[in-house]
C-alpha cells in the first residue's frame, strides 16, 4: 500500500515535472519574448514593447491570416464532406475494423514523408500525369504540383483522420432508434439527417472541425511543400520568423495570437457542447 | 572490482594525457568536407601536428566562440560576412598578423576583399579560403536568352522561373536592375526604400514563379521534369545537370555572380597559433587545394590551383566563369545588423502578396 502510493507520488511528480519543463515553461517563454524588442546577436534585447502585436496587425500580415483562415475553412469542410459520410459508412459497415485500421495507418509514416509522397503523384512526370498522358486525356503534362489546388488537397489528405475519428466517435453512439422514430413519424431520409442525425451528431462534428481547423493554420510544410512556398499560411509566417527572419518576438507574438485564437475556438465548443448536450457538460468528469 | 575499475580510469587518463603529449594538435572549427582525410593524413606527415576537426556552420561558430570568448579551438572558418560586426561586439577573433600567411599563393584580389571585409578598429581578421557563387541554373534549349538575374522577372519565361525566397534573391534582384545594393548598406533608409521597389518587382513577378525552392534537390528534380527552365542557384547543383543533361548548365549572370567566402579566422583564446598558419599556408598551397577541390567541387582562394585539378571538374570552371565573370563577382560585404530586419519585412511582403 505504502509502495504504490509511493509510486503514484513519484509518476505524479515526474508527470508534473514534465509538464512544467516542457510544456509551461517554454509557452511561457514565447510569451515573455513576445514583448521584448529584436536583437541581432541574442535574439531577444530585454526592453518590454507591444510592438510585435502592434504588427500582428499590420496589412500584410493581416492579410496571411485571412488566407489561412480560408484555406483553413475550405480544408475543414472538404474534410467533413469526405469524412461524414465515411464515418457514418465506419459505423455501419462489418468490416469496421478493418475500416478503422485503414483509417489510422497513415499515422504509422511521417506525415512529411506522406506529403513527399504526394508531390510523387502530382509532379510532371509523377504518376498522375504519366497516366493522363498515357490513356491520351492530355498531351501535355497537366500543372499539379505549386497550386493552392495542391496544398488544399495536402491538407485535406493530413488532417482527414483526425475529422473521421471524432465523427465516427459520434455517429457510433447514435442511437438507431432516434432515426427510426423520425421515419416512424414521417420524415423523409434529408428531413431525419437535418433534424436527427446531425443535431446528435453535432458534438462529433464539432471535434472533428478544430481539429483539422487548427492543425490547418499551423501546418508549414504543407504550402512550402505543394505549394512552392507561394502561398504563405500562418505557420510558415511563424516559422519563418524565427528561422530565416530570426525575429523571435514577433514570431512569439504571432504564436501567442494563434494559441490565444485556438482558445476561443475551444472554447466555443465548450459552449457548443453545453448547448446541444447540456447534461454531459453540466457535470465534467 | 573497485580497484580494477580504478586502474582503467588510470590508464585511461595515462592514455589521454600521454595522447596529447605526444603530438601537437590543431583544433579546427570549420564546415563538413572542408577538411579531407587525406589532407589531414598529408598535414601530420609533413609537420606532426594532428588536426582535429570540428564541423558546423556559420551560426553555431559563432555561438561556441562566444560562449568561450574565444578559446576551445585554434582554427576557425566563417563566411568572411560575418565576421566584423561578430568581432566588433564581442571580440572573439585575433587579429590575423598577414606576414605569417603566404600571399603569393592567394588570389590577390580575394585576399584585399576579404582584409577590407573583416577590418575592425585598422585590423583584419580573416584569410579566404572557400569561394562559391549565388548565379543562374539555366535550360539552354529551352530558355536560350536567360543571362542575367533579371531573366527571373521576365515574362518570356512564365511559369518556368524558381528562387529562393531569401536575402541573395532581393540583392540579385537590385542588381538586375542596375542597382547596387551593397553601396546602400550603411544607409539603411536608402536601403529600404530600394528593398520596397525590389519587393514591389518580385510581388509584380510572382505570377511567373514555379516554385520558390527552399530545397535544392527538389530544384534540381524540378529542372530534370522541365517544370523549371531559369533559377537562381548555385554552381554546384547546376554543373551536376549538366552531367545529366548538356542543356542544362550553371551562368554567371552578366551583372555579376554574387559570391561567398569562408575563411580562416583564429580565435581570440587560440593555444596553437603557429600550427593555425601552418594549415592556412598548407591548405592554400595549389597542389592541397586541388585535392580539396577535386573532391568538393568548391574552388578555393589558392591562386592556380583549378590549375591542377581534374579536366572534368576544371571543365566546369571554364565553362562557367571567364575570368571577366570572375572579376564581376559581387563579393558579400559584411551585414550590419539593421539590414537583416528590412529584408525579412520585404520578404514576408512578397510571401503574402497574391
């Protein structure tokens, strides 16, 4: 008895310790940088200055936020377009694991190993266009690769998982009784999916969106990748600051802003859950 | 147990200590490849002094010379940009004394721009050693106009250009214009504004980009598909595919190749400064400088040493720079320290634009 209270202290504290040294900390860090001044030679010069934000604000940059926020939002509902229907298609089906497993191998490789292996299929001599030109649909190799088509599609093809997963979540606990009460009660097929399925649903859909929204705004290889770098999102401004621009308060504050924006977004799924589910919400466990 | 544990620290220690006391040694802070194993093998022979290589960048140099003030190494090799601003506030070199290098085996007007380049408070802290140059990659039968950095910017080769979305590009791009960016660098209003109009010409120019490559084997695959017919580059890459396809070859750019050199710098705390000069004078020397070469493909600051390279690699060389291309090269003058901040606002402007 007294050992393993003694073990729980101990992984307790190494989890602790663990959160506070690399998770607290280094956020912490970022933030702190966010209000100090450029320096050539120490990255940081200690004078305390809003200027970064200032410049979150700036035209420029403002536009690359709403260039992410849109490639961001078209990302998340191609994905809930595919993945609705796939999950709902995983719940139902006999083959669910399988289905399921399929669904997560992807996690097993790099996802920048995945992403190069998409520049294979879309290059000019990649596989796409040696079929096109081989069946004579084109003569000449189709412009695949560095489009924003491309990055969307990388996107897409990411973050997919992380959209099938929590509606699969979802749809899977859907009580088949509910629809076939509406059936019962005259609904047609749409009707039953408007007003049943998808309201039950909507914590699931919910998940799923921040999930691939966020990871959306962040993800930098994507567009530098698919893109030729032409089309610069929000995590290539953050990574680009610190890395070639080397101005780290300014890529702090961009980062705080992010984590600062992901927070509402939780939150409103909070608030989102609370509405349309007032019972699990009211008591957290 | 204790005791044999014990007698192996001994020996250890006995082995270690009687290892340094046998040979003279030479610590080198230098870049992967700039120090071959042959060479290395051919330095102890000839004066007994073991060199022991440590490899990094310009950055990491820097940041362990500072964090020692200067001591742990006797040999360094930073860009020759990087080194007056670096010294000037922290002091970590010591002055290079140019009566100990051998000059008559270094390319004269290198060795001026270098001493010119790394001049803080009247004294000079660096020899060169290493040379390459940012130019034009260019597919001959497809794009047979393209000589200039301004060929990046012309829509006669829409959809077909690549570049990095870096510092070189936006000089070269001054440059394109006619302009020379490096005279502005110490009047930093004048700079940025010819930044903005250079901005402005790359935001203007990017509906004619393929790619803005940040990899240069992808830039390379992308030339071999012809998706890319003119980017910028550097030499190496360009006369690699032109081993695969004879279309295909590095350019000088007419307004001028702009061009890199590492050097040798000696640390403030340096303990084997004799030997540093030896391995200066030793990897200058024409004939060490050809191995060096021969192997990575980078000419060096040793005067006549393409000389006695290898016909192929030299061929390249000839092909690529007369010597009128060689005297045009736009060397790197140092970076004051404000500039960096308006080329990353300018860059992220051309990034952003649509």
């Amino acid at each position: 008895m007294k050992d393993r209270s003694l073990f729980k202290t101990a992984v307790i504290a190494l989890v602790s310790l663990w959160i506070v040294a690399l998770v607290c900390l280094p956020n912490l860090l970022v933030v702190a940088a966010s209000f100090l001044e450029r320096d050539e030679f120490r990255f940081v010069r200690p004078a305390l200055t809003l200027d970064n934000y200032r410049q979150v604000f700036d035209p420029v940059f403002f536009a690359i936020f709403m260039r992410s926020f849109g490639f961001a939002a078209a990302t998340t509902a191609l994905a809930l377009a595919a993945g609705y229907p796939f999950a709902t298609l995983l719940a139902r089906s006999r083959f669910r694991r399988t289905l399921l497993v399929l669904v997560v191998i992807p996690f097993w490789t790099s996802s920048l190993v995945r992403t190069y292996a998409l520049i294979g299929l879309l290059k000019a001599k990649g596989i796409v266009n040696s079929l096109l030109l081989a069946t004579g649909l084109v003569r000449e190799p189709l412009s695949l690769l560095y489009t924003d088509g491309a990055v969307l599609l990388g996107l897409v093809y990411t973050l997919l998982p992380f959209m099938i997963l929590p509606l699969y979540a979802a749809i899977e606990k859907l009580d088949p009784q509910l629809s076939e009460a509406g059936y019962d009660l005259g609904a047609s097929r749409w009707q039953v999916l408007w007003h049943v399925t998808l309201p039950v649903t909507l914590p699931g859909i919910v998940a799923g969106s921040i999930l691939v929204f966020l990871p959306a705004l962040g993800i930098f290889y994507v567009p530098d990748l698919l893109g030729g770098a032409k089309s610069m999102l929000l995590g290539n401004l953050i990574k680009n600051q610190f890395l070639t621009a080397r101005h780290w308060p300014f890529g702090s504050a961009v980062s705080v802003f992010l984590t600062l924006l992901m927070g509402l977004l939780l939150w409103g799924y909070y608030a989102s859950l609370k509405r349309f589910n007032p019972d699990l919400a009211g008591t957290p466990r | 147990m204790r005791n044999t544990t014990i007698r192996c620290l001994a020996l250890v220690l006995v082995l270690a200590l009687a290892g340094s006391a046998w040979g003279e040694t030479l610590e080198l802070l230098t870049w992967k490849g700039y120090a071959p194993d042959a060479l290395i093998a051919k330095f102890a022979k000839e004066t007994g002094i073991t060199v022991k290589p440590t490899y990094t960048n310009n950055e990491e140099m820097i940041a362990k010379l500072r964090a020692t003030r200067g001591a742990g190494f006797d040999l360094a090799q930073p860009s020759q940009d990087r080194i007056s601003s670096v010294q000037a506030e922290f002091g970590i070199y010591q002055p290079i004394d140019y009566g100990k290098v051998q000059a008559d085996q270094i390319t004269a007007s290198m060795l001026e721009a270098v001493k010119k380049n790394t001049l803080v408070d009247g004294k000079s802290y660096a020899v060169p050693h290493v040379y390459g140059t940012d130019g034009l990659i260019v597919n001959r039968k497809q794009a047979p106009g393209a000589a200039d950095y301004s060929d990046l910017l012309n829509p006669q080769f829409k959809g077909r250009v690549s570049y990095r979305l870096k510092r070189p590009t936006l000089i070269a791009t001054a440059f394109g214009m006619g302009k020379d960016p490096f005279a502005l660098y110490n009047d930093p209003a004048a700079y940025q504004k010819l930044m903005e109009e250079v901005g402005q010409k790359l935001i203007d120019g990017k509906s004619l980009v393929k790619v803005y490559w940040a990899n240069g084997d992808a830039l390379l695959e992308s030339m071999r598909a012809g998706e890319v017919f003119v980017a910028m580059a550097w030499e190496n890459g360009g006369w690699k595919l032109h081993n695969e396809n004879p279309d295909i070859d590095f350019v000088a750019p007419k307004s001028g190749a702009m061009g890199w050199i590492d050097t040798f710098t000696i640390p403030a705390k340096a303990k084997n400064v004799a030997g540093a000069y030896k391995w200066i004078n030793f990897m200058l020397r024409p004939e060490n400088a050809a191995v060096f070469t021969n192997i990575e493909k980078y000419d060096t600051a040793s005067k006549g040493a393409i000389k006695l390279c290898d016909p192929a690699v030299r061929a390249n060389f000839e092909r690529s720079f007369t010597q009128a291309d060689i005297d045009k090269i736009n060397w790197y003058p140092p970076v004051p320290a404000k500039l960096e901040e308006i080329e990353g606002l300018i860059l992220d402007k051309v990034k952003a634009a649509q």
